[in-house]
C-alpha cells in the first residue's frame, strides 16, 4: 500500500475544476472525488483519461448545484493531510 495520496476535490461543471482535472493525468497515486452526479463524473473522467482514478458521492437532490465548489487539492501522507 503507498503511503501517500493526492486527492482532487473538484466538479466537472466548474471551469477552475475541469483546468485541474486536465493536468492530473499520469499523477502518481491520485484518487479524483466529484461532487457531480455520476452521469457528470463519468464524461469527466472519460474525457481526461482518469476514470479508473475517478470517484462520484453526488449530493441529495439539487443542493450540489446551489454550492460553489472550487479545485481542491489535498494530499494524504500515512493517513493524515499533510
């Protein structure tokens, strides 16, 4: 198991977002987490090469299209944000 991670917070509707999705591809360890439906997620990732990589927890009803999201980039080192 690699002890460290890159998580993308992002979501395909957002221009910021989708500028980030473009330049993961062939990051080592990345693990891409989208607010968008699945439908969304799955053209993102197809898109930018990253579907394996790519995962979708989509918001009850309408409310992720009420918040603004921006790029988020964390990265995970043992467990913990570093």
């Amino acid at each position: 198991m690699k002890s460290r991670s890159i998580v993308a917070i992002v979501d395909p509707r957002c221009g910021s977002c989708e500028t980030l999705v473009s330049s993961l591809p062939g990051t080592p360890d990345l693990r891409v987490l989208s607010v968008a439906p699945v439908a969304e997620t799955r053209t993102m990732a197809t898109k930018f090469g990253i579907a394996g990589n790519t995962s979708s927890v989509p918001f009850a009803g309408n409310i992720a299209r009420q918040l603004q999201i921006y790029p988020q980039l964390i990265v995970v080192d043992r467990g913990k944000v570093v």
